[in-house]
C-alpha cells in the first residue's frame, strides 16, 4: 500500500435483526467528524475517511453490499478517488 496501491476487504458480518447498520455509522463518523463523513454513492451511504497522505493516514471509503462489508483503503488516492472506484462495485 505504500508504492501506490489500494486494498480493497470484503468482510462477510453475522449481526442480529436489531443491529441498526445506519446507526452504527453515523455513531462511528460522530467519534471523529473533523476526518470522516457519510456519502451517498449510488444510493448506498458509505462512511469516508477522507486520510493524510503526509502523515501517513490512510484514505478510507467503506460500506455494505447485502450482508458484506466493503472497505477501500489507500494511502495514495483520495478519498474522492475511492469514492470513484466504490461507485462501481455498489
């Protein structure tokens, strides 16, 4: 990842009918609003983690597809960038 490339993960989640996912995100960009946000890509919300480059902080765009996590990682592209990318995999 720090020659220029993006770690796409796909984590499959066993969690409960009550599990509220929106929630859960918006709980999680509430922890750190001042470096993530929620995004709408293509009708799915995804939470960014828009990254520092300079500092050595990953971008990060991760969301849900059914049942599976996506999470898009770089430390090279933005987070714009990966909000391209991510529009063609929801």
């Amino acid at each position: 990842m720090s020659n220029g490339g993006i770690a796409i993960v796909y984590a499959k989640e066993s969690v409960s009918p009550e599990f509220d996912r929106d929630k859960w995100m918006e709980d999680f960009v509430n922890e750190a609003p001042e470096v993530r946000r929620i995004v709408d890509i293509n009708n799915t919300p995804a939470v960014v983690n828009m990254g520092n480059m300079d500092q050595e902080i990953t971008a990060q765009v991760l969301f849900y597809k059914g049942g599976v996590q996506i999470n898009l990682v770089s430390l090279k592209y933005t987070d714009t960038d990966l909000i391209e990318i991510a529009k063609t995999i929801t």
